[in-house]
C-alpha cells in the first residue's frame, strides 16, 4: 500500500515549517515511499492541482489539513480515489466523526493497518458534494467573518466578531418549507437548518446525534429556538448530544425561504439563495482508516 499525503500549508496556526516535521514523522511510520506534498503551494487552485497529480501516484491519499480543505479535495478528485485524513486545523469535525485519535503519529498508525469504508455523502444543488451542510446561522457567520477580513480584521477576533454579530444582533429568523422526501413541513422563524453525514460539528459537539456516515440517509435538524434554548442546546452537545430542534431523516431534502439566506458546506461559505437542494451519494466516499 502505497500512501502519499497532501497537506495545507494555510490550516490551523502552526508554521510550515512544523508541519512539514510532524507530517515527516507520520511518512516514516506510514512507510519510506510515503510522498508529501502541498505545502510549498500557495494558492488554492495550486493545492487542487497538487491533489489531483498525487491522487494518481498513491493507492491512499491523505489530506492533512481542516474540514474545508478535506470538502476541497472530494469536490476535486473522482469518487473512485481512495482517502484518509489528517486533522490540521482548528475545529476538524471529521476527527470526531471518524473517531481518530489526538496525535498525528498515532493517527498515521491507524492509517497504516486500516481497512476501506464506503461512506455517503450529500449533493449539494446537483453540484458541490458535502458531509456536512447547512442553511442560515453557521453560513451568516461565514459571510459576517469574510466581510471583516476584507476590511483588515483576521483571526479569532474576526470570528468572534461575526459570532456575536449573528447571535445578539441582526441577524433575521425566517420561516423554512422543508421537504423530506415526501413530508413536507414548516418551520417558523428558523435559526439554521442543518443537512448533515455526521454527528458532529468542530471541537467535539454532537449537534446531531443520531447521524451516521454510512447509514445512506441524510440527517435535519431544524432549530428556531430562542437564544437561551439555542445556547442550552450547544451545551448539551458537548455531553450527550442535542436533542433540541426538529429531527428528521431521509433521501433528499428540500429547504425553500421567502427571503434568500447564506448556506455553508464543511465550513466554507457556499452561497446565497431562496432554495436548496441536498440528496444522498450512497458509497460516493472511499475512506481509509
């Protein structure tokens, strides 16, 4: 088994220069023909480019880096590449879901005496292939902290900015018709409407506890509580999991506002719409671990 990773030189806060070392640890436990690549790239679209050379030199791939850069790379490279992951970033909900341990070197152990998974994911508007998607709060927040960068302001306080700017003060509820499958439903003054694979989100909080990532369903949770409920409901995600919001599952779901809202896919900002589109890619993501 031949494996190559592709890492991102701009996740998470370490230099370059430490993560080509750590990556250079896990390459030695992974074997001496394990390739490393990504780190002298500096654009996205050179990165993609890095992933897309590699992916045909290695039987696994493994992006090393945080969530939007692992949803980058399904949305670059064919169904029928096989990857791994290496988290890098900040949040990095997928260690979680993928239940992987804290060390890059224990995870590059993993890795090496791992098996294949075939797990799902979500197509997005027929379009964009996610794990994890969602329409209103998360998005605003997104789009909130894009508008600060562009103006000067970086790093957490650019985040925690956006954060309190959607929680405490403009941000507008709006009443989602959601279509599960065949079950059509409204939600009013909704908050956010998550479409998701996984449980998680970033920092281990089970937001929506009952998502599976081979289970070929997709998972909702509709959430138009008020601002006490909604910080309760971010507690309970750090110890059993959620249980606030509505709850459903199914093959394809449909979200439609009167009033056009932000949607984001794996962290990334995606766009701005009245309607969303989201189906189940059943086996679409060949995992190794």
């Amino acid at each position: 088994m031949k494996f190559g990773i592709i890492a991102n030189p701009k996740s998470g806060a370490t230099s370059v220069a430490r993560k080509a070392e750590t990556l250079r640890k896990a390459s030695q436990i992974l074997g001496g023909d394990t390739v490393l690549a990504g780190l002298d790239t500096t654009s996205r679209e050179e990165f993609l480019l890095c992933a897309q050379d590699l992916a045909e030199k290695v039987d696994v791939m493994i992006v090393a880096g945080g969530d939007g850069t692992f949803s980058d790379i399904i949305n670059a490279v064919g169904s029928d590449v096989t990857l791994s992951y290496m988290p890098l970033g900040s949040g990095c909900a997928l260690r979680y879901a993928l239940d992987l341990p804290p060390q890059v070197t224990r995870i590059a152990r993993q890795i090496r005496d791992g098996r294949l998974h075939d797990l799902d994911l979500i197509l997005c508007d027929e379009s964009v292939k996610a794990f994890m998607a969602s329409v209103g709060l998360e998005a605003d927040i997104l789009h909130r902290r894009e508008t600060l960068q562009a103006g000067g302001v970086r790093g957490p306080h650019a985040y925690a900015m956006a954060t309190f700017g959607s929680f405490f003060a403009d941000l507008e509820r709006t009443d989602m018709t959601i279509t599960v499958d065949d079950r059509t439903f409204v939600v009013p003054g909704a908050v956010t409407a998550i479409v998701t694979k996984i449980a998680y989100y970033g920092y281990n909080m089970k937001i929506v506890p009952d998502a599976v990532f081979d289970d070929r369903r997709l998972h909702l949770l509709a959430i138009n509580s008020g601002w006490a409920e909604l910080v309760q409901s971010l507690a309970t995600s750090f110890m059993e999991g959620n249980r606030f919001g509505r709850h459903e599952k199914g093959r394809q779901i449909r979200i439609a506002m009167s009033q056009p809202r932000h949607a984001q896919t794996d962290g990334n900002l995606y766009r701005q719409g009245t309607e969303f589109n989201f189906r189940v890619l059943p086996r679409a993501l060949k995992m190794w671990y």
